[in-house]
C-alpha cells in the first residue's frame, strides 16, 4: 500500500498568511505542525514512511523537504507547472506501480483536518481491503451537516459492499457546487455526500481508467516510464509537465467511470477551504467571534479574527473576517471569503508583487 499525498494547492483564500512561497498546506493553520505534517503524521500507523509520496510545486520544495526530514528525498516529487489533480495522481500512480504493480494506493489532499483520527484510519483500511478485492475507483463522501454550497455532492445508490462496519455504495453520479437552494434539497436526501477529493484505489485501475477518458495525458505521462526511479526523472518531468492536459481527476474520471464506489466518512471532516472555515475551529469568546490571538470585543458578534501580533479591538462590527500579518492586513465579510482570491489578481495586474 501506498499514499499519495497532493501537496500543490496555491492556498489562496487564506491570504495574507498563505504565500506563494509558504501556502496553507505548509503553514500551522491549526496546531503546531503544518498541515502537510499533520497529514503525514496521521497515515503513520497506515503504512511505513518510505511508502508515501508527495507531490508538491517547485517553488516549495526547500521548505517541502525542511518540514519532511524523514521522507526519503525520492519519494518528493515536484511540479514545475500546476497542472491540476489527474496529472499529479496519473505521475504518482505510474510510480506506485513501477515499484509495485498490484499496489493500492491512497490519495489525499495535503491540507484537512480529521477529527477523529481513529475513524478515518478505519476508513482507509475498509477501503484499501476493498480496493485489493476489486479494481474500482473508491472516493470518500462526507455526510453533510450543513447546506454548504462550496463543495461539491456525491449522489449514491445502492449499497453494494459492506466491510466491518463501513458500507460501500455505488455512485449514481456527481454534482458540481450547488446554488443555495439545491444544496437545502441535497441536505434533505439522505443519499448526497460531500466530495472529500480523497481517494483509494489500485494504481493499475485509475491509469486504466486515465487510459479511457484521458487518453492525451495518459500517453504524454508514459513518456516518463523509463527514467522512473532515476536520476533522470525531475528533468523529464520538467520538459514534459508545461504540455500535460489540465483537468481535474473528477471531471477527467470520475464523473465518466462507471465502477465508483463511495464510503460514508464521518470522522469530522473540514478542507479549511478559507478564513471563514476557521469559525468551527478556533475558539470562540461570548459574542461568538472565533480567533488565535488576543482580542477586545464590544457589540461585535459573529467575527474571525487572526491577530497574533497585536490586540485586536472589535467595535460594532459583526460577520467580518480580520487577519493580522506582519506586512499585510485583510478585512472583508465572512461571506466574502471564498473571492479573496480575486484580490491576489487584483495585485498582480497592479505588480505588487512584494505581496504574493
């Protein structure tokens, strides 16, 4: 069994702290370990740490390495170009089956948070004991708790396999990011299911599948196959990546394949997908305003507050999100958080790039 750890997000909703240089997957966004260490740190009773593998940015390869001393310096693989999600684990499952061809592998994104620790490595075994038994595509859904528009929805039908405690459902299809209304309807069905982007299956079926729906990327990443496991390999995919296809793994794949399975995961599941995701993390004082810092609240309800550098005075103000950074200060609406990206956008088109 491997994992596969995807490690190339940008991290941009979490501006000013997440950087180019240092994005959130790469920060203590909660607790004292980044959240690429934290992931790691979790899958250590999984499986031995020579069988995980990271996919990350070029630019963060320094502070990649520095924050993952233990990982064999082989088993980093950097992207010289983003490329999105079905080039990443396409790369990282033709080498999980150059070193082992009837392998399993594990795919998870390198910054959530998992509450239940134990629950989620139960999962995982239940699904890799299903993956070693069949070569189906086996995604995670999280039970909705809320009518949350940022992510996308599972649609299952019938149960079809059931391992210890953990069932096993066919997926009937996949849905993009609902408008309000049609996620209320979603959270009324007992049958849709967050898209967690976490994955299991054997490297053999998802390279099958890529062969199928993506047959471009497919055979430009099998340019790689024979400099695999050399010295040779960071220069290839150095010259091939700039010219792969662009796609994510769920609509190149998953939404086209017909063997799909999906587990229920109820491990207290949160992608931190932005400043606002942090209300259900951080503590909160008397008025509901969640922080990391010291802060000073009147007639203010319903606020997030980064401000670890300084007291922060909240007057009369609710639902804001405030972010305290030694260069740089963000406030916008807590219903905002999902566009600060747009603002990054805004600084490259003016060059600051002092900021990025």
């Amino acid at each position: 069994m491997y994992a596969v750890i995807m490690a190339g997000g940008k991290g941009t909703r979490f501006w000013p702290r997440s950087r180019e240089k240092r994005p959130k997957q790469l920060l203590n966004i909660v607790g004292r370990r980044s959240m690429l260490q934290q992931t790691i740190a979790r899958i250590g009773n999984l499986l031995p740490v020579e069988n995980v593998l990271v996919v990350a940015g070029e630019a963060h390869g320094e502070e990649l390495r520095r924050q993952l001393a233990e990982l064999p310096a082989e088993n980093v693989f950097l992207e010289p170009v983003g490329r999105n999600t079905a080039a990443c684990i396409g790369l990282a499952a033709l080498l999980v089956q150059h070193r082992d061809p009837s392998a399993v592998m594990v795919v998870l994104p390198a910054d959530h948070l998992i509450a239940d620790e134990d629950l989620f490595l139960s999962t995982l075994r239940a699904a890799v004991a299903m993956a070693r038994k069949q070569p189906a595509l086996i995604t995670l859904g999280i039970r909705p708790v809320s009518a949350e528009t940022g992510y996308g929805y599972i649609e299952a039908g019938d149960q079809v396999h059931k391992v210890q405690e953990h069932r096993f459902y066919k997926v009937t299809s996949f849905h993009e990011k609902p408008d309000v209304e049609r996620a209320k309807d979603y959270l009324e069905k007992d049958n849709f299911f967050w898209n967690s982007g976490m994955f299991v299956w054997q490297a053999e079926a998802i390279l099958a599948e890529m062969k199928n729906y993506l047959p471009g990327l497919y055979t430009d990443l099998h340019r790689l196959r024979p400099f695999l496991d050399t010295d040779g390999l960071d220069q290839e995919i150095n010259q091939i990546y700039p010219e792969l296809e662009s796609i994510s793994i769920d609509y190149g794949v998953m939404e086209k394949a017909d063997n799909v399975l999906m587990v229920p995961a109820d491990f207290g599941w949160n992608d931190l997908g932005s400043w606002a995701s942090m209300a259900q993390i951080w503590p909160r004082d008397d008025q509901g305003n969640a922080h990391q810092g010291e802060i000073m609240a009147m007639e203010s309800r319903g606020n997030v507050v980064f401000a670890q550098q300084k007291l922060c005075v909240l007057l009369g103000v609710d639902d804001l999100i405030v972010v305290d950074t030694q260069d740089a200060l963000l406030v916008c609406p807590v219903n905002r958080a999902q566009d600060i990206g747009k603002i990054l956008d805004l600084m490259k088109q003016r060059g600051v790039e002092e900021y990025f």
